[in-house]
C-alpha cells in the first residue's frame, strides 16, 4: 500500500490542451483560493427586488451628505436608491437618448470611424461594428453623481433629491463627450470633447459650470496624439489613468500655467470597453484588447493570465464592449464580466487574485458590480436587472465546484488502483468528489462516484491518470486528498 497525495497548487491553469495542465486545476465556477484554502464565494440575495428597465452595464455607490446612495446606468435609464429601498428610482435626465442593449456588425454608409473609407460608398464588411453597446461612465464630484453615456454625448448632475425625485441635469456649459472622470485635484474631464475623439476637456478647479479657459481659472483642454479613440478614465491616487481602444496615458497635475500633462505611459495597452477597469491597494487593473494590464503608479505592467483559453481566446468579440470589472478587496480579487464565444450576454467571470497572482473562473450573469465598503457587501447587477448583495449566505444558482487536469498515479506507465480516498475536508459531507480515469490522452473518460464521507471511502478505481471534480453542498473547504494505492501492469 502507498498513499498519494494529491497536492494541487492554488488557482486555474488553462494552457494548451488538459494533459498540458496536469496537477493543476482546470476550471471552475463560484469558488476561489484564499490563504491556501479552496472555498466556495460567499452566496447572494436580492437587495433590489423590482426589476429596472434596461441593461445595468455601469454601477456606482458613494456617500453624499451622510447618506449612502447606489446608482444604475443602462442604455434607456438611470437610477439611484439608498438602503431603505427595495426598488430603484428612476433620475433619468430629461430628453436623455437611449443608446443600445447591445453591439451590432453590418456594413452600409456611414459605418466605422470618421474619416475612415471613402465618402458615398457602403461598407459591405460586416465585421466591422455598427454601434458598441452602450455603458454609462459614472463618478462624484464632491457629494453629487455625474455621469455620461457616449450615445447621449451630454454631462449630467445629479444632487441628491432622491424623495422628489429631481431628476439629473445637464451641467451647464459642458461640452459634449463620450465618458467623464474626475480626477484627485477636482476636476472633471470630459473625454472626446465636442466630438473630437482624441480631445480632453476639464473645467476650473472645483466648479463644473466653468468650461471656458481665461488667465484667472484653469479650466483647459488637451489633444491626444493617438490613432486610437478616448474611452474612458480612472483616477488614481496622484494621477488620472486615461485609456483609449489602443494605449494609456497618465494625466499628472502640475498647476499653471499648464494644469496637467498628459504622458503616454503603455503602448497597445488600450482597453476593450469603456467599464473594463478596477482598482485596488493602490493599483488599476484592466482587460485591453492585447490581453490584461496593472499600473501600479509608475509604469504600466502586462499581467501573466493562466486561463487566457478560457477569456481573452473563447470571448464574444463582437459584445467586447460589454466587460465590466469591480474589486472584492476583502479577497484581494479583481473581477471581470464578460460573453464568452457561446453568448451574447455576460454569461462568466474572470477573477484574478492580485495577492496571490492566481485566477479563477465563475459562470455568473453579472454586468457590473461595486466593492463594499459603503456597503457591508459587494454589489453586483444581474442580467435581468435586479441588484444582488454577494459574499453573504450560501444560496448560488448551481453548486461550486473545481475540477483538475490529470493527476498521474505512480509513473503513468502501469495501472494503479486507487482503494482508498482519504478526504481533506473542513467539515464530513461538505464535499462530493468525482474521479475521472483514462489509460491515454485521447481514450474516452470513465466517471466514478460521486464519493461522499465517511473518510476514508472505499473505491474500486483504476487508471494511469485521474482528474477530479470537487462539488460543495455548503460552505466548506478543502485540501489535499490522499489516494491509497496499489500497483498494477501495464494492461488493465
């Protein structure tokens, strides 16, 4: 009798083919590695129970005169509620113009960039895309809510009268755009000013209704050398992160007479949607076209992805602009929403752990989400329009589970036969656990078990590899089972 252990690192590997990934885990939904422990995410309940009309791709939550606010974007709408609410309220600005639920491809005149083809004739390639779907840029200025949405173009104001409600407002003097940040010092920049989309235009320090530069305020403007267009920003700690489809730039205050400069600082380091950023412990983190980036205040890092097969290889490149990304910073987790090739809607999500440098994958429909802090939890936007509360409970609309490339029992020459499986769970019958055997790559698979507690179970298991599946019933954990083997030939 020998016992193997079976001791797989933390984290998903999705390189190359299965075989390629063996001793690692393979794939998973609604778990994650924390501290050296594999558990499952916390569960979710509804915090708004009346559906909004529309598609949340952009979510936002702040404190505003000592009250705790949420708002929504999508395409037609945007809402706001605070903790008494079950239902969202509807601060849509007037004469708003709804933009779109989804991406659309097609030819035809005018499809594309401006300048892009020959004026009066129809673009007949119908991968070129039409219209993005549409994703509000939400932030604050001082207590108050702006926003914009590229197919409105317009800046708006919202301050706070949630009882009326009043609606939010056009800021007055605001040049048209396609996104809005503001930055540490105050200022609030509109990106792709009065349709030019490599402008910047912010207003004077503290006073969004001052757009007009003069010698007595520092309200300005900045062209960006790119052939790229803006699509969206982020401030930082001290500075602002600008990113267009193609590369990044830092704005970097410096006072007058100049007020900012504007540096690139990543090149084919754009980003894929206007939403598809997040920030923690001092670093923004972002899913550009060329793959997943860090900027950790200095520089602009590229980020080793373990499961790219499984995201940036199996994306819906068409609704790329709806991935949307929000930190879980009591895990140290990073998330992205996005379709994968088989949808057209957010059907998954990538998680990438930034203190221990491991990812995850959970098939989840979320379109945005917010960190808590303001809140005791995360907040996350269903596909059907609702608000969940997650990381509490342990309801999840399918079991957790992680499964494993191939483990090798012994040399992986001759057949071993596993009698025994010595669990490493937190709790007897937390965990079922299914073992897959195949004698070669290609051979079809045998499924055995599912296996709960006692522990040690009794099997009758043989193979020259194994994979396994672990399915929590509840809140647990789990480690490093041990197989009991004993040696066999080379011939089953």
């Amino acid at each position: 009798m020998s016992l193997l252990t079976a001791e797989i690192p933390p984290g998903l590997s999705r390189r190359g083919t299965i075989y390629q990934n063996k001793g690692r885990w393979y794939t998973s939904s609604c778990v994650r590695w924390y501290e050296g422990q594999m558990k499952p995410i916390g569960g979710w309940v509804k915090r708004i129970t009346s559906a909004f009309t529309g598609k949340g791709r952009a979510m936002i939550i702040w404190r505003g005169s000592g009250v705790r606010y949420i708002a929504v974007g999508t395409e037609s709408k945007l809402y706001a509620a605070t903790p008494s609410l079950t239902a969202m309220v509807d601060i849509t600005p007037v004469g708003f113009a709804t933009g779109y639920a989804s991406a659309a491809t097609g030819g035809g005149y005018g499809v594309g960039l401006y300048g892009v083809g020959t004026y009066g004739t129809p673009r007949a390639d119908t991968t070129v895309l039409a219209y993005p779907a549409s994703m509000w840029t939400l932030d604050t200025f001082g207590n108050y809510l702006i926003g914009m949405m590229a197919e409105d173009s317009k800046l708006y104001e919202w301050q706070l009268d949630i009882t009326g409600p009043t609606k939010a407002a056009l800021v007055s003097g605001s040049p048209t755009g396609s996104a809005c940040v503001t930055t540490p010092e105050g200022f609030v920049v509109v990106l792709g000013a009065g349709g030019d989309s490599r402008k910047i235009q912010w207003c004077d320090r503290r006073d969004n209704v001052d757009w007009t530069a003069t010698a007595t305020n520092q309200a300005g403007d900045y062209d960006i050398e790119t052939q790229g267009q803006l699509m969206c920003g982020r401030r930082t700690r001290n500075s602002t992160l600008i990113w267009t489809d193609l590369d990044a730039y830092a704005m970097s205050y410096l006072g007058l007479p100049f007020v900012y400069d504007v540096a690139r600082v990543g090149e084919n380091a754009g980003i894929i949607s206007r939403g598809a950023h997040a920030a923690a412990d001092g670093r923004v983190f972002w899913w550009g076209p060329n793959g997943f980036s860090m900027w950790d205040g200095a520089s602009v890092q590229p980020m080793t992805c373990d499961v790219y097969n499984a995201t940036i290889g199996d994306l819906n490149f068409t609704q790329r602009s709806k991935v949307s990304a929000m930190s879980v910073s009591q895990f140290g987790e990073i998330w992205w929403f996005y379709p994968t090739a088989a949808s057209t809607e957010n059907d998954k999500a990538v998680v990438y752990n930034y203190k221990e440098g491991t990812w995850t994958l959970h098939t989840l429909a979320r379109l945005s989400g917010a960190d808590a802090g303001i809140y005791n939890y995360p907040m996350m936007v269903s596909s059907d329009s609702y608000v969940y509360e997650h990381e509490t409970g342990s309801t999840w609309d399918a079991s957790p589970y992680a499964e494993s490339g191939p483990y090798e029992l012994g040399e992986g020459d001759n057949i071993s036969r596993i009698r025994r499986i010595i669990f490493d769970e937190g709790t007897a019958s937390d965990v079922s656990l299914y073992c897959y055997t195949r004698d070669w790559n290609n051979d079809s698979e045998t499924t055995h078990g599912p296996f709960v507690a006692p522990n040690p179970v009794s099997v009758r298991i043989a193979g020259r590899a194994v994979r396994m599946k672990v399915v929590f019933a509840t809140a647990g954990q789990w480690g490093s089972p041990r197989f009991d083997l004993m040696a066999g030939g080379k011939r089953s």
